[in-house]
C-alpha cells in the first residue's frame, strides 16, 4: 500500500507484538520485514510473563499448542564448586511457566498472528530510507514516510502517520537518523554457540542453565528445544574473545570460529558433562556480538522505538524477547492514546520512553549483580558509575522506590528500602548506593535456600513473606522477623526477586503510573489512562532536568 496509519519496521516479537495490539484495536498497520519467515535467530529462552502477554493478543492457545518446550525454571551455576540455584518459574505461581523455544518458529507464529488480527505483513522488504516532514533534522522533525524494495526487485514508496521501529539490533531510526545509540563497554561481549543433538537432560526437564566459566571470563548456556536440539553456547567480553581467537596453533594458524568454540568447554565442567552422549550438528556453529547498548532516547513526534531497536541488555536473564513485548504493548498504548486525544503526544512520548528506559535498567542492574556474583574478571569495570553516567534519569525513576520509606509501595522493588532517605526529599544516587543495591540483588542467587526452606518460612510468616508481587520487607524489617539464619535467608532472597516485581505479568501496566497515566488493558479501549481510586497504583514523578529543562534528561547532566 502507498499509505498507512501506522507502519512497523520489523517482524520480530516486538514488531509483531506491537502490530498485533495496535491492529486489535481496528488501527491500520503495516509489517516490513526485511528477512523471509520463518528465519533463524538466536534468543532461544523466556521469561515467566510471557504467558499473560501472549493472552493479551490473543495468541496464548495457538502458542502452548504449538509444542514448544517448557521452561519450568532455571539453573544457574554462579559458583564453581556449590550447588546450583534453581530458580522455580512454577511452584507458586503457574500461570507464570513459561517456555525454551525455536526462534524460527516462534517468530513466524507471531509474524503470522499479527496477519490474523488484521495487520497487512510483507516479508523480504527492506525499509531504504525514511523521509521526515519538510526534509527536516530526523532529531527534530516527524517521520512521514518510508522507501522500500524487496527481494522480488519491487520498491517504493510507504507514507504513514506513525512509526514503530522495531527493525532490531539495526535500530534503523536510532543508528541512522538519530544517532543516539550508545555502547556499554562493560558488556562489550561476543557470543559463540552451536546446536547439539542426542544430549542428556539437565536433572530440571527443559530447563535453562548457566554456568560460570571456570577462568571466569565468562558464562555459558544450555537451552534444550522443542526440535530434540540444545542450543550450548559461551559468552565472554570483546577483549577475551578476540585475544583466545588470536592465539597461533602449532600449525601456525589461528583458530577457526567451531575450533574456538570447543575449545571453551575446557572451562565449563558441567556443560561439558550434560554433553557426554552428543553430537555437535555440522556447520551451526555461530559467533556474534552480545553488545549491550542503550540510546538517548526511545520515543519522538509520532514515532516509538521499540525491542532491540531501542536497547538491549544482556543474554544472562533471557530478557530479550520480555523486553520486545513489554516495549511493543508501551508504544502501542501510547500511540492509541494519542490517536484518541486522550493525551497529548507529548505526554505519550515521554510514557513510552521512560517506560522502555526503566525497564532497560531494572534488568541490567539484576545482570550486574549475577555478574557480581560469578566474581566476573568483567568486575574491573566501574558498573556503577557506568550505569549513573548513561541513562541515569531512566534509573532513578526505575528504583526510586529504594529510597523511600514506604512499605506499602509495590512494583518498585525497593529491596533496599532502608538504604537511604532523608525525611521525604529523594536524594540522588552515588556509586556506594548502586553498589549496595547490586550486593543486595545478589540474595536472588543464594543456592543455601532450598524448597523445604521456602516452605517453613512460609508456613510461619505467610504468603506474604515469599511472594514477588507483595511488598519489600527490607533489611532491617527482616532482621526483626528472622528467628535464624535460614529463615533469613530465605526472607532476603525473596526481597531480591521482588525486582522483577514489575515486570511478571502484563497486568503489572494497569498498576504503575508514569505522568499519572496508566495502561487500560480493556481491548477497544487500549490506552493510557488516570487511574481511578479503585486501581492500585505507584505514582512516579519527574523533575525537569535544571539543564535542559526535559523531564527526562537526556543531556548528561
């Protein structure tokens, strides 16, 4: 078509995702993907929310019964010599089971139900160009249209009222119209993998595990799939990667990309000994890059940034595809809202970047404390300060619940609530704060806490104590509950799961206000909203920056 309201660039999950609730809502969407699906893609594991988003769109039966692998928890190998912490996605809460999954197939099953509710898809068409209004600065002026041509030697011409960037690691509006995006050098990695097959289970059915590599310069993973393969695979820093991939054999000749990667089993003892009764596939051994970036900004004058276009953390917590989904509904809602009046486009902007900002540094903080805790040669970079220095305003909002006093307050995850206050003026972060905040997120892998644990201290202090959804108790609340160590332990290693508080289940948008706006879930009326006196809600404010007056700093100061 020569025109559309909304045009999304990318069929990924967030393209797909974002397209799928924009055309539910009766808007006129159109999907250009560069790639033809079902396409391959390395991403295999999900989140515990996965389950209400896809009920959202409408796509939760064809997806359980598609046969994916279940995913009933995680592993996670922290320490070389102590147990596994083995993370239960279902014992008390089953709607929040989630998958392992073949991305080539779960992307054309969303690729494809975007179609069913009414978004007009095309494949193998790649975005040329983007034009904005009155050949403006693409930093200034609104996106109005779109040149393409596709693998059939067709192009054109696509005008459109709005714009959803969902076009990936590209980030076609970030990287070359508003030149925004901005590396993390302490998660420049590379990751090197390959596909197994005939392997023996984990001990956990279906389970995602990592492991620390033993030189710690690294973690690896292993995912079993729905296909009978297991994806296995190794991350390490750029520096790491490039030095083992220098290095001259005795034949006098660097190793190839599969040589390298065998060769980093030698440091992953238990990978290597779920692999005993395998086969490696020929020729699926991959190398890419796990950069994480971030960029100044994710949402303009109608137009959104969304997924890995906008950011992207790290591979640790499997957070890629929760993270598409979450800013795809975010965009979509805005959009609606806008297209409605109910808020200006202004207002939705800035709903949708700090929504997207915060969500990125929520998950990167819990990926710097696991690296913390595998003791990580990557420790030698100052992850505090980077973390304040780029995109600070996105993590104040993000944990402003940790500096205040408030108990009852949920979803923001203050797992360090006594950490600091000052009567009721927020005080500004330091890198001794974020640092303790890391330590403190470290109880999330505490491998002394077992089931029979969790269910005395339950049995005694109630679901409460236990529930990621219920408030923080905090430090000082749980030594004053602690009648031992044990029940401690288990008491802190729940407050430190209570960071993904905000982030278990789509539901979670109806309960935290950004501008005081709310997501409606209500289908036909998706959009932002003022909460009612019935809803239950986290109000979160901005002070413009002194700076540059924005409300949401992009300035550096």
């Amino acid at each position: 078509p020569e025109k559309t309201t909304i045009l999304v660039i990318g069929g990924g999950p967030g393209g797909s995702y974002t397209a799928a609730a924009l055309a539910r809502e009766g808007h006129d969407v159109v999907i250009l993907e560069s790639a033809k699906h079902p396409r391959y893609h390395i991403g295999e594991s999900l989140t515990a929310a996965m389950r209400t988003y896809l009920r959202f769109i409408g796509l939760e039966e064809e997806f359980v019964k598609h046969g994916f692998n279940l995913k009933q928890g995680a592993l996670f190998q922290l320490v070389q010599g102590m147990e596994a912490n083995w993370t239960d996605f279902q014992a008390r809460i089953p709607d929040y089971e989630t998958w392992n999954v073949v991305r080539s197939e779960m992307d054309n099953l969303m690729f494809k139900h975007a179609a069913k509710e009414g978004a007009v898809a095309f494949d193998e068409t790649k975005i040329e160009s983007i034009e904005f209004e009155g050949n403006g600065d693409p930093k200034a002026a609104r996106p109005v249209a779109a040149r393409w041509t596709n693998k059939q030697g067709q192009s054109g011409r696509i005008a459109f009222d709005w714009l959803v960037d969902a076009s990936g690691r590209a980030g076609v509006m970030s990287t070359q119209y508003l030149r925004n995006r901005v590396m993390r050098e302490s998660f420049r990695n590379v990751a090197v993998w390959s596909y197994w097959k005939g392997i023996r289970a984990t001990g956990r059915p279906y389970s995602f595990y990592a492991e620390v590599l033993t030189d710690k310069k690294g973690w690896a993973w292993f995912i079993p799939l729905n296909d009978g393969t297991t994806s296995v695979g190794f991350v390490t820093h750029q520096n790491t990667s490039t030095e083992r991939r220098s290095k001259v054999g005795p034949d006098g000749k660097k190793p190839t990309v599969t040589e390298h990667y065998l060769d980093m089993f030698q440091y992953a003892p238990h990978v290597k000994d779920f692999l005993k009764e395998g086969e490696m596939i020929p020729g699926t051994t991959h190398s890419a890059s796990d950069y994480s970036y971030w960029a100044g900004g994710y949402a303009g004058d109608h137009y959104r940034l969304v997924g890995d276009a906008a950011n992207f953390v790290d591979p640790f917590f499997s957070t890629g595809i929760h993270i598409s989904m979450s800013g795809g509904l975010s965009a979509a809602a805005s959009i609606c809202s806008s297209i409605r009046g109910d808020v200006d486009e202004i207002t939705a902007q800035k709903w949708h970047d700090l929504k997207v900002g915060m969500l990125h540094v929520r998950f990167l903080l819990a990926v710097m404390g696991a690296y913390r805790q595998m003791d990580l040669e990557q420790q030698n970079f100052d992850y505090a300060s980077e973390l304040l220095c780029q995109g600070k305003e996105y993590f104040n909002h993000a944990f402003i619940g940790f500096r205040e006093r408030k108990l009852h307050v949920l979803y923001l995850c203050p797992l360090l609530i006594d950490l600091r206050t000052s009567g009721d003026k927020t005080e500004e972060w330091t890198v001794e704060d974020v640092n303790n905040l890391m330590e403190g997120f470290g109880h999330f892998f505490d491998s002394s806490v077992d089931e029979p644990d969790v269910a005395e201290v339950m049995k005694v202090h109630g679901m409460q104590s236990i529930s990621i959804m219920a408030p923080v108790l905090g430090n000082k609340k749980i030594e004053v509950m602690a009648e031992d160590e044990m029940t401690r332990n288990v008491l802190k290693k729940f407050d430190a799961r209570k960071l993904f508080g905000p982030e278990v289940e789509v539901n979670s948008l109806k309960r935290q206000a950004l501008f005081g706006y709310i997501v409606n879930l209500e289908r036909g009326q998706l959009g932002l909203v003022k909460p009612s006196e019935k809803d239950m809600v986290v109000e979160l404010k901005s002070t413009p920056c002194e700076h540059c007056g924005s409300d949401i700093c992009h300035c550096g100061h």
